[in-house]
C-alpha cells in the first residue's frame, strides 16, 4: 500500500490503454476515481469526482489532452502526469511544466514514481468555488464551464 493513497482519473480515448491503466492505478493501492475518453469529458470528470490527480494522454482523438490538462491544472490545481507516446507535443507548445511524461508503453516502475511524486506536491482541498464558478475554457471548439 502506498504512503498516501490518490484518486486517480485516467484520460486516455484508447479503451485497452484506458483499462491497462485503471488496472494498474488500483494494483498500485489508489482508488480509481473514474475514466474520460476526451477533453470536454475529462473536465466534467474532474468537476464532478474530484481526483487526486490525472493520468492524460496528449492525443485523445480529435480533442486536445494537453488544452484540457491545462485547464484543469490551472482551475483545480491537480498535478497532470501525460502518459503518452507524443512527448514531442509538449516541448513544442510550451507545456512541459504541466508535469511529468511516462512514455508508452509505460512500465509498471515509471509510473509508480510518477503518482509518488505528484501525491507528494498535493494539496487538499480544490480551489476556492468563487475561483473557478464562472470560469470557461475552450475545449476544440466546445465551450465547457468549469465547476467547483
């Protein structure tokens, strides 16, 4: 069992990769908050579950993981960890301060220190509601409001 056990959403649009990672997240100890296949849903996700953290893929179909991860760090302050194959995305935008990279195929280890890490920069609870009630982010072309 781990020191601090995390709630733990995984966004990934790839159902076997999605799954193989839900797996993982509860043999490593945490609790599974949920599954998103795309931006707009992993902000509903987030609003509604209140995770821990994030695992995110960079491409997620035809939405944009790193937009929504943007999103969510800055309104919810959660730490992302993008478990991608495209670390490329995030030099080229700017973005490698959204957190760490556990490449695909990801290893069992890299991503256990991964979740260790970003459990240990945590804090409880989510922002302030008057923060983020009105807040909206454009998400490929969809507006979603952020909750609290």
């Amino acid at each position: 069992m781990p020191e601090k056990v995390a709630r733990i959403l995984v966004v990934e649009d790839d159902y076997l990769v999605a799954l193989d990672l839900g797996h993982t997240v509860i043999d490593l100890g945490h609790t599974l908050s949920g599954y998103a296949t795309g931006a707009a849903d992993a902000l509903a996700q987030v609003a509604a579950k209140h995770p821990t953290l994030v695992l995110m893929d960079i491409r997620l179909g035809t939405s944009d993981g790193l937009t929504a991860a943007k999103a969510i760090h800055e309104h919810y302050g959660l730490p992302i960890i993008f478990v991608s194959g495209h670390a490329g995305d995030l030099d080229g935008r700017g973005l490698v301060t959204l957190g760490p990279i556990v490449p695909k195929p990801f290893s069992i280890t890299a991503l256990r220190n991964a979740i260790d890490a970003a459990i240990a920069t945590v804090r409880e609870p989510t922002p302030n509601p008057a923060e983020t009630a009105d807040s909206d982010v454009d998400v490929g072309g969809n507006t979603v409001a952020l909750q609290p």
